[in-house]
C-alpha cells in the first residue's frame, strides 16, 4: 500500500464526519453569519432582546436560528410556528435548559423551580397545581384582593381631595406585592422586615438575573473569567443570597409554635404537603428545596407581571380616552351606587376583559416566554431543529404581526368583540401565559388582580393628567434594559379625581 492510498484512508473517516454534519445541517433554520467564539452575540445589542430578534425575524423568518455562544437558540416569532412547537410537539419542546450561570447553582432551588422535564417535574406540577393553583384556592384569597384594593381607593380618594397627582406606578406595584406577600408568605410586603426598597431592589435583581445571560453560559474557557471582571457573578450570588436569606426567614417564621394567622398561605400549604408527603414513604420527594424552588417561582412571576399589565392598560386608557369612557360607562352602568367593583361582577364587564386582552396584546408584561428546550429532534416550518436546542417564543412580536392582528399598533379593545382568540393557551396569537404542559400555572391569580384592581380604578375616578401635560406627551417606550419582564420607561402620573354617581 502507497503512502497516498494510505493517506487517503485515513482521512475518509474524517472527511464522512465532516459531509454527514454539513448535510444534517442542511435543512437547520436560517441564520445571520456567526462570528467564532461569540456567535451571534454582537447583534442582540444593548437593549431589549425582543426588539433585537424581531428586527432579524424580518430578513431570517419566523423560524430563526441564533448562536448566541456556544447556546443554539431558536427563536420564535409566528403563531404558526408556536402552534408546532407548543402544541404538535408539546412533550418534544417540555423541558427547560439547565444554565450552568455563576451564582444560580450555588442555591439549588432554582434546579427546582425551572427543572428539566422528567418524572419529578411531573410530579412536583400535580401536586401544586392541585394544592396551590386550582380556581378554588386563588378564589380563597379573594378578601385580600379585595382588602388591598380597597386601601389603594382610600388612599386615591384622599389624592382626589386635594387633585394631587400621584405615582399610579408605584401605588400598583406596592399593591399587587402586598397581595402576592400575603397571599404566598402570610404577612405584608408594606411595612415587612424585608423593608420595601430591598424587597423591589431583589424583585428586579431577581428578574434581570433570570432574564439575562451571564458569560460562562455563553462563551466556553473564558467566560466564568468574564463574569468575575464584569461583576455579574458577585451580583448573582448576591440576588440569590438575599432571596434565599429571605425565603428561610418566612419558612422560619412559619414553623414557629403558636403562629397567629387569619388563613392558610401558600406557604401553609408546602409545609403541609412536605409533612403528608414524607408520611407517604417518599413517592414524590417533597422538601425545603422544593418549597424555595415553587416560593421563587411565586416571586419572579407573582409581583411585577399583574403590576407591569395595569400600568399600561391605565396608560393606553389615558392615551384613548373613548377607550377609557366606553369602559367607565360598563362598569358604572353594572355596580351603580355600590362604590366598589367585587369579583362577583368581573363576568359581567366583557369591555374591561377586552381591554385586559388588548393590553396583553401590545404590551405583554413578559415578551420572550421563559426559554425551553427541545428533548429530541422537531420539524418547525419545515426546518430541523435538533434535540438540546433552546426555544424562545417572541409573544410581543406575535401580538403585534398584522397576519393576526389589523392594525397592530392602535389600541382597540374592540378587536376581540368577535374574536375567538384568548389567552388561555389555545390561541397561539395571544400567548402570554404559554401553551401545554409548561403553560404558567399563576394565570387565574393574574386574572383575578388584573381585573379586580383594574375594574375598580376605571369605576372609582375620572382621572386627569398633571397640569401641562396632554395626551401626546404621555410617554409610552419601554425600558431599555434587559430582563425578564418589561415596563413603561417613564412612570405614569395622573390625577384622580373622585366619580359621584
């Protein structure tokens, strides 16, 4: 045998390997041009990710593959296309990635709470489904809701006294937090140990977090190096110190012998299935870990998604003041002289519903679904997207597509009179809380603030914009930074001014 006949046989596997890879990647979804190391970082910018991907859906489809690192990510920006993976591959597209971050693993709950697909995540969904987020349960916190509304009227009627404007931002925020403290932890966000500032400080650390990347998960080698330089790995640790600081302290306050309470909290509730579970002999293992992993669950997507919707619903109503009159004169014609809007009443105001809709639509608290990932090989429009692949679903870019929606930019409510599309997972246009088995479990509980809180400010006051301003100066771009949720850049300030039937 010749030196290059022998050559070539040691290079044949070599060049099989290489063929077999480039012909299975034929048929991958389209994708801008990488750079090495970084892939497609560089193009994702310094703002928003949703903005970013929706500018590049527009040259490389619905249907996008981006190397962002050594992360293979496909990005999702059509309801067709998240009808096939959500619902034609729902078990394929179940599982979460296991991102590997400086920080997040040094406290193992967060495994629990956004854990991979499999027989204990099964388990652990029934259990809380069943214990924590059935329509009968959310139903039982009603009297808080309710309570926490009312204090917000008071406060406002005392504003309307005077016409003083108020931070409508901060009031919502401060009270969808004291509805979700109470109702998960058992005491008050307002005046708690864990003051208000630190509280909002880890809320929002919490969501940049887990909205963001850190490097090691992208870049292989160097990328824990980067971290550490940048302070991303010292802020992580500290965001996960303090919520695990805080999630002892309210588990701690709990166990102590001879707690006054006024009703069972969520937290009531896992310490009691942790007790009957261990009774059970082990059938599903059900610890401290798993109840700060569903706590920080309750934490990340309880407190500033309901907020974040009413904050702009208020503000698209004051930039649509028909909107805004239709929707005082169906909620004032149904309470009358009652002088609060009860849960009792929210099935009677299909205008406010429609208005919750189209808020959803335009402004969806959270625009990128919380990342999944594909457990084996799927066909997305007609494209392969392998097996270990990240999925990200673009619900603002789907909300605002003129293939779905006529005139994708106005706000009206009206374009769900007769539409059959809601949010509940079927319709893959409105798709805010996701779809299957993965769908967000918290939806009742946003349904029961948004509308309770919502219907309640529209019956109570005629509101005014401070002095000056008119509608064309109400600012409506959205944060710039990025996160997992997002807002209104500039808080929305108006003046109440009380109704008198």
């Amino acid at each position: 045998m010749d030196l290059s006949t022998l050559l070539l046989l040691l290079l044949l596997p070599l060049f099989l390997i290489f063929r077999n890879k480039k012909n299975g990647e034929k048929n991958l979804p389209p994708s801008p041009p990488k750079l090495p190391i970084i892939g497609n970082l560089h193009q994702l910018g310094n703002g928003p990710h949703h903005l970013s991907y929706k500018k590049m859906s527009r040259k490389y489809g619905p249907v996008m593959l981006l190397h962002l690192g050594k992360l293979k990510t496909v990005v999702i920006s059509s309801a067709e296309a998240a009808k096939q993976a959500y619902k034609d591959n729902d078990l394929a597209c179940s599982s979460r990635p296991l991102f590997e971050g400086s920080g997040r693993l040094s406290y193992n709950y967060f495994d629990v709470a956004f854990a991979p697909y499999g027989e204990h995540w099964r388990n652990m969904k029934k259990l809380i489904i069943l214990e924590l987020f059935s329509l009968k349960r959310v139903q039982s916190f009603r009297p808080i809701r309710e309570y926490e509304t009312n204090v917000v009227m008071e406060k406002l009627a005392e504003a309307a006294a005077s016409l003083t404007p108020v931070n409508l931002t901060d009031m919502l925020y401060t009270l969808i937090a004291n509805v979700t403290t109470k109702m998960s932890f058992g005491f008050e966000y307002r005046g708690s140990d864990f003051d208000e500032e630190k509280f909002h400080e880890v809320v929002h650390g919490t969501e940049a977090i887990l909205g963001s990347y850190a490097y090691s998960e992208l870049i292989p080698g160097i990328g824990w190096l980067l971290d550490r330089i940048g302070g991303r790995h010292a802020k992580t640790e500290q965001v996960f110190c303090d919520l695990d600081r805080f999630f002892q302290h309210v588990i701690d306050d709990h166990l102590k012998p001879g707690r006054e309470r006024s009703h069972d909290d969520m937290i009531d509730v896992l310490l009691r299935m942790e007790k009957e579970q261990a009774a059970k002999g082990g059938e599903v293992e059900f610890t401290k870990v798993n109840i700060k992993g569903v706590l920080l669950n309750l934490f990340a997507g309880g407190v500033s998604t309901s907020s974040i919707t009413l904050n702009w619903a208020m503000s698209e109503l004051m930039k649509n003041p028909r909107v805004m009159k239709k929707a005082q004169e169906e909620v004032r014609k149904v309470v009358g002289h009652k002088g609060r809007v009860t849960e009792t009443e929210l099935s009677q105001l299909p205008y406010i519903n429609m208005i919750i809709k189209e808020t959803l639509r335009k402004h969806p608290p959270a625009p990128l679904l919380i990342p999944r990932e594909t457990i084996s090989d799927i066909t997305l429009n007609g494209y392969k997207v392998p097996a270990k692949t990240m999925l990200q679903v673009n619900v603002w870019a789907i909300g605002r597509d003129p293939n779905n929606f006529k005139d994708p930019e106005e706000f009206y409510p009206e374009r769900f009179e007769t539409s059959p599309f809601d949010y509940k997972g079927t319709h893959f246009e409105l798709l805010l809380f996701g779809s299957g088995r993965r769908m967000c479990v918290g939806m009742h509980v946003a349904e029961m603030n948004i509308g309770t809180v919502l219907s309640n400010l529209v019956y109570g006051f005629d509101w005014k914009l401070p002095d000056g301003m008119s509608r064309e100066d109400l600012n409506m771009d959205e944060m710039d930074h990025v996160a997992l949720t997002v807002t209104k850049k500039v808080p929305l300030h108006l003046v109440p001014v009380k109704w008198n039937p």
